[in-house]
C-alpha cells in the first residue's frame, strides 16, 4: 500500500480511482473509499476480512493486526503477500 496524496500531481485535481476496472467509479475521489471491508475479529487482536487495493482497484482478503496502541499492520495476498505498517497521526 502507499499513501496516496490528496491531490493528483499530474492534473492538480483531488486524487480519483483512476485504477479502478470500472469505468464508473474511475472519477470518484480516493479520499473517503473504504479500503477495510467488512473486518470481522479473527483472533485476539486480528481482524480478517476484505482490503480494496487503489493501485489496480480490486480487492482481495487480509488482515488488520494490532501491533500496540499506536500501530497497526495492515497485510494482505495479491499473487505475493506483503503489508504495512500504520501509526496513529499525532
């Protein structure tokens, strides 16, 4: 995953789902599409359901991991798996 500004560089627009396979929804603005889907607690600290990928616009199943009270890690499997770690904004 990579953080993706509120702003496109290459148009001066706010960022859309440009990536996105359907055509419909290419011009909707990427700030505020939820990209953790149904999440549902999986183990004590884990919580497992669907992750939405802005980069190719589809979704695939993972995970959202409670490292402490500031940091989370998001992970998933799109042909290789991999994830991210994410702390809280001060």
């Amino acid at each position: 995953m990579k953080t993706v500004p509120a702003t496109d560089p290459e148009t001066g627009k706010p960022a859309t789902d440009k990536n996105n396979p359907d055509p419909a929804k290419r011009h909707r603005p990427i700030v505020g599409i939820h990209v953790l889907i149904g999440m549902k607690p999986s183990d004590p600290g884990k919580w497992s359901g669907t992750l939405y990928n802005d980069d190719d616009g589809k979704t695939y199943v993972g995970n959202l991991i409670e490292i402490d009270g500031n940091s989370i890690r998001i992970e998933g499997c799109a042909g290789v798996c991999g994830g991210q770690v994410l702390k809280r904004a001060k």
